[in-house]
C-alpha cells in the first residue's frame, strides 16, 4: 500500500486544527504538490487566517490575490481576513441605517428611534463564525463560476468555523430579524439596498453549508502535532465534524524528530520516543473512526518557498497501523 499523502482532491480541501500545528504550511505544502501533480487543473489556496502566514510559507506576497504562485501557472492564491471583511461590512449596515432613518419622515418618532437603536444592536450582536463563513461565500462563488477545480481552504485556528457549522440556524435567523425590521421601511431606497445585500449573505452561509456538508465534494484534513494535548484537541475536533457530518478523513500528525536525528543525539532519541508513544495513543483513539493518520516530519530549517515546502511534503508518511519494532 502507498505510504504517501495522496493528491486525490475533492472540490474543497480543508486544512484545519488549532494554531501553532503547522497547519498553514501543511496547506501550502500540499496545494505546491498537486499543482506539480496535476498540471491540466486550475488550483486556489484560500486562506482565512487573519496572520496573513501564506505569503510567509510561499516566501512571496499574497494578498487579496496572486497568480501563478511559486512559479506554478495553475496555482493562484487569496489571503482575507473575515474580521476585517466583516467590519467593513458592518460598517456599510450602520452607514446605511443611519441614513435611512435620517431620510424617514412621518412615522412615529418613537418607533423610528426604537427600530434605528434596534438595527444598530444587531449590527453589533452579529453570531461568532459569521464573519468567516460569509468570506467563504467567495469560495462558492468561484466554484459556481468554473474558476477553479479544486480550492485549498487554510482556515483561522479552530472555534469560529466550528461553532457557526454547530449554529447556522443562529446567522440565519439574525439575518430574518433585520430583514423584518427592514420589511417596514421597504418602500426606502436604502432598505432595499440593505435588504438585498441581506438576502444574499443569506444565500451564501446556506451554499457555504452545503459545500462544507457534501462529502463527494468536501474533505477535511487535520494537522496536529505528537503531544498529548493537541491528541485531546483533535479528539474533540474529530467528534464536532463528525456531529457536523463535515468528516475528518485524513489527520497530518506534524513535526516528528527524523529517525536519523534521534540516532545522533540522546535527547533527541528521547523526544522521539514520546512522540513515538503519542502517535500510538493518535493509533488507537482514532481505530474506529474512518481516518488515516500520517505523519510529517520536523524539519533542520524554517518551512520557507517552494523548495522547503515540497521537501516537507515528502516526508509526509502514512502511520502503519502499528507501531515499527525500534
């Protein structure tokens, strides 16, 4: 059987764990690898981490977007970060309500107060996780329009993500209590233009949903380091997707010592040794879920540029389903 990580990719690849495991050059590692693979299909590495790290992985400038990254011509990239796309866009909904309750004459005096401080409340009260999943409505956009075959989502650390997949219904149901605010003042220019963009943030959190839900069409991967509290953590990641119907179904197991290494240095054989043990303990708490484990080993230098970031992939192992005689 293949030991190696394998470049088959669904319509999106979701990289995602708590920070500090690597996640954005496991990423970046593996959207170099299947561009390199698959030279016919257009790829995009999408990241929603707000540090802004792809342009550090790949060494070069991202930004809001770059072509032909690292030298590949089907491999283009985009950095967002959802905070801050979610503040300008709270920062239209109050621009846009002020001058609308400004423009109203006529109604009572009391319920327009009423309503203005009402609207203002819930700009402000907006779900956790809304922000990221609307600027992932991006990604569903350029799917619909054939831009690309297959997207690379690098994700913020875990939590937003989560918790809005376990809530949806509490974005949705935000969005209905604007719109019947909005509804009253329908006859407004402003209210329509609010309700519009209202209606179709709408319609983007539910295609997001049914992406990230579609198992023919999505995949999760997971990265986590060899120690025992990121176990615990993906542990309890595993379980949330699992509740999601999003699957984990691949687990990259990051920043093992190199055997050759552990060999030469007696701390270093150490440090393996409880790796070793971990990556047991990872064995057999995933057993009876449908997840491969790999591994991926510590590097000599910083993960930087192409050349780094595809050495690093080629340390990617499958973990054999028991642990080899040392």
């Amino acid at each position: 059987m293949e030991n190696k990580f394998p470049l088959i990719s669904k319509q999106i690849v979701i990289f995602g764990g708590k920070g500090g495991v690597g996640k954005t050059t496991a990423a970046a590692a593996f959207a170099l690898a299947l561009a390199r693979a698959e030279r016919t299909k257009k790829l995009l590495i999408f990241s929603t981490d707000p540090a802004h790290s792809l342009s550090d992985s790949f060494g070069e400038e991202i930004g809001s977007l770059k072509r032909g990254v690292g030298g590949n011509e089907n491999l283009d990239a985009m950095e967002i970060d959802p905070g801050e796309w979610f503040d300008d866009l709270k920062l239209r909904y109050r621009s846009w309500t002020d001058e609308l309750f400004d423009s109203l004459t006529g109604a009572s005096r009391m319920e327009i107060k009423f309503d203005r401080e009402a609207m203002r409340e819930l700009v402000e009260l907006t779900p956790p996780g809304i922000d990221e999943i609307a600027a992932l409505g991006t990604i569903s956009d350029l799917l619909d329009e054939r831009r690309y075959d297959s997207i690379i989502l690098d994700t913020a650390p875990t939590g937003h993500l989560i918790r809005f997949l376990e809530l949806p219904q509490v974005a949705l149901s935000w969005i209905r209590t604007f719109m019947k605010l909005l509804l009253k003042y329908q006859n407004v220019v402003k209210a329509t233009q609010v309700a519009e963009e209202l209606v179709a943030l709408s319609k983007s959190i539910k295609r997001v949903m049914a992406l990230l839900t579609d198992i023919e069409q999505c995949e999760f991967a997971g990265v986590a380091i060899a120690e025992r509290m990121s176990l615990e953590e993906t542990v309890d990641l595993a379980k949330a997707l699992e509740k999601l119907q999003v699957p984990m179904e691949k687990l990259l197991i990051n920043g093992l010592i190199p055997e050759t290494a552990a060999a030469k240095c007696e701390f270093c054989k150490s440090r393996r040794a409880m790796q070793d043990e971990v990556i047991g303990e990872f064995r057999r708490r995933f057993k009876n879920r449908s997840v491969e484990l790999f591994t991926a080993q510590q590097q000599p230098h910083e993960i930087t540029g192409v050349d780094a970031l595809l050495g690093h992939f080629q340390t990617w192992d499958r973990v054999q389903s028991r642990a080899k005689p040392r």
